[in-house]
C-alpha cells in the first residue's frame, strides 16, 4: 500500500482528483493543498467538516455563492481562491481587482472560535485596501509563498494579468498600506500582511497542513509516498508542496515516488529528492 498525496494539477485536476488519478486499488489518498486551490477540499476530505455556502463578491464584485469549511470542533475555514481567485475571470486585471470580497467573507466569521484562511490563488494584489474594519479570533493564515510584502506586486502582479506599466503603481499601492513586512507578508498580492496586522499568524501552509492532516500517521503501513503535480522545475525547490512531502516521508523512511505533469527548467536538481519520477507530458 502507498500514500498518495499530492496537490493539484493546476488548471486540470483538484487536489484529490490527483490523488484519485494516480492511486492503484488499495492505495490510501491524502489530498494537500498549502492554501491555494483546494484548500477546503484537501481539509474536509483529511478532517470533515461540513461545507456551507455564503454570498460573496468576487475580485470585479459580482456577487455568488462561495464555500466555507465548518471545523470539526468548532471554527471555519475560508478559502481566498473560491472568493477572489483567477479561476473563472475572463480578463484579470489586478489594477481595477478588489479583495473586499475575502475580507466580508471573514466579517462574517469574526466572532467563530478560530479561523483558517487559505491564501493563494488570488486576482488581487491590493493589500486589503478597502476591506471592512474586523476584529479576528484566533486565526492560523496558511500561506503559499514566503515572499515579503514589498516584492509582492513584482513577483506576482504580472501572474494576474498586470502590464509592465502597472507593477510600479501597485508596488506605490502597497508601500502606502502601512502594512508589516516580513515572511508571507506578501502572499495574495499583500493579503498576508493585511491579515498578520489584524493579529493574524501567518504559517506556512504546506508544512502546516502536513501536520493538521497528521502526515505521519497517514504513513504508517506504507511502503512509500506518491505525490506531485503539474510541474517540476527549480521553482520546486522552493518549498512547494510535493517537495515538503518528500523530505518528510525520506525523513520517515520511506521511499518517494513523484509523478507530474511536465518539467521545466532546473527540474533535475529538484527531481534528486525523488526516488522515481516521471511525466504526463513534455513541457512546452
């Protein structure tokens, strides 16, 4: 038997369509997310919890139902992708993209007993300029980047539709927030720093939900790890998902299988902590 455990194909296969796909009969599956695309799904499937849906704006306001995770023992979860993610918009544009929509998202739930917010995925690179005022419980903030709040418009804002003439304004956006720097500070185009200001913890989101999920235990009476998604590249290396999986699993014994959907380049360096990869496809 084999854990499978990957995170999502992007743009093709949800977390635990993934995991589906690339189990054989008898395989035990453990979807993860690092609080991007399938945050929720990756919780519910590790934890239960019953999804509910709430009426919310999206980055361009038009207004539709989104899910949220009800907590087993109390608390919800809230993915920011399925409020003011890239996913379904026809044209991005990050200059004229709001993420008031998250923030009414969590207004809603500022009195629950604890929050986890999924950050990743997003249209926006605002900082939660015109979010509501909020007073947040307890919130764990799983982050998806390390990145530092003032290279959030560079790194990121060219990933969500911005022209060359737009990453200096949103970058001037940002810097006037008065919003903290520092680890993940950046991660949802500033989201991070917005929320670390209202007394957030901002973690990283794939280590953490390795350990909400109890990676160790799902080990147990395997005879290795499967995991992967849809690119190998250097980029890999900087702490993406099926990466954190295989030194975990190599740190429990295990051996490590890494099933993706293309490479790219400087992939080899990141495939040297695998012990089989292979491919769905070339890269283009």
């Amino acid at each position: 038997m084999n854990l499978v455990a990957p995170t999502a194909f992007k743009g093709t296969r949800s977390p635990l369509q993934a995991a589906r796909h690339l189990a054989a009969p008898g395989d035990r599956l453990l979807p993860l997310s690092d609080g991007g695309d399938g945050f929720l799904e990756c919780l519910q499937y590790g934890q239960g919890g019953a999804i509910e849906e709430v009426p919310a704006p999206d980055a361009f306001g038009r207004v539709r139902p989104v899910p949220i995770l009800r907590l087993r023992g109390g608390g919800v979860a809230i993915e920011s992708a399925q409020v003011i993610g890239l996913a379904g918009l026809d044209r991005p544009d990050p200059v004229t993209a709001s993420s008031r929509g998250l923030g009414e998202v969590i207004e809603r739930f500022q009195r629950e007993p604890r929050l986890w917010v999924g950050l990743g995925g997003s249209a926006t690179v605002d900082g939660g300029r015109d979010w509501p005022a909020l007073r947040l419980p307890p919130t764990t903030v799983f982050c998806d980047v390390t990145t530092d709040l003032p290279d959030a418009a560079r790194v990121f804002a060219p990933q969500k539709g911005a022209r060359p003439e737009d990453v200096p304004l949103l970058a001037e956006r940002l810097a006037g927030l008065g919003l903290p720097h520092g680890p993940r500070t950046g991660a949802a185009g500033g989201l991070g720093a917005k929320l670390l200001s209202l007394g957030a913890s901002l973690v990283d989101g794939g280590e953490h939900m390795l350990d909400v999920l109890d990676f160790s235990a799902a080990c147990r009476g395997c005879q290795a790890v499967v995991t992967g998604e849809g690119r190998l590249d250097a980029s890999s290396l900087e702490g993406k998902l099926p990466v954190v999986v295989a030194r975990r699993a190599r740190a429990l014994g295990l051996r490590v299988v890494g099933r993706f959907g293309c490479r790219g380049e400087g992939w080899q360096r990141a495939a040297a902590l695998f012990d089989e990869v292979t491919f769905e496809r070339e890269a283009s």
